[in-house]
C-alpha cells in the first residue's frame, strides 16, 4: 500500500446516515423535573426538620411578598411555590424555608 493512502477509506453517505441515525436514537433519557406534589412529600419524609418559627395568617406578609419578587429573578417557579407552601402553610420564615427548600429542590 503506498504511503499517501489512508487506510480508513472516506465513509459513504449512507454508511455517515446510518451513524448519524443511531446517535440520534440513543439520545440520554431525559431527567423528569419533580413537582409540587412530589417536592412536599419529600419534605414531609424529611427527618430533623426545624420546628416553625412564625405565626402565620394565611398568607405572606409584606415583606415576605417583596422578598419572594427579588428572589423570583434566580429561581424556579418549583423553588418558590414550595417556599410559599413553607411560609405560608407551615410557619417557616424565609430564610429557613429558603434553606430547606434549596436541599429539596435545589434552584
């Protein structure tokens, strides 16, 4: 074989199609993002939670609501409606709700 030859001889359209197939199909499987439903479970199941902290009326106060619209900017929708549903259902303060919120969810 002369030395200019390559010895991989260049693919054929049909052979590249048919790699270009199986990547396509062997796509990673993709990761199911996890709900309400699903993130209040997990904090239910959570051992050592922190005891509330606040009296709460049932909805946030004011300067927990203005928090919450600073703090929407970096975060997902999931991370805020379970930080609401810690405020406001079970007596959390922001900050701790934030904290525990950030293990369950993360961002």
């Amino acid at each position: 074989m002369p030395y200019h030859v390559n010895s991989k001889m260049p693919k054929s359209n049909v052979e590249k199609n048919k790699e270009k197939a199986k990547k396509q199909t062997a796509k990673k499987p993709v990761k199911k993002e996890m709900t309400l439903k699903e993130a209040i479970a997990k904090f239910e199941d959570m051992p050592n939670k922190p005891k509330s902290n606040m009296k709460s009326s049932g909805k946030l106060s004011k300067r927990q609501s203005d928090l919450m619209k600073t703090h929407k900017e970096h975060h997902t929708k999931l991370h805020l409606d379970l930080m609401k549903y810690l405020m406001v259902k079970k007596n959390y303060c922001f900050e701790i709700s934030h904290e525990l919120t950030q293990k369950i969810v993360g961002k």
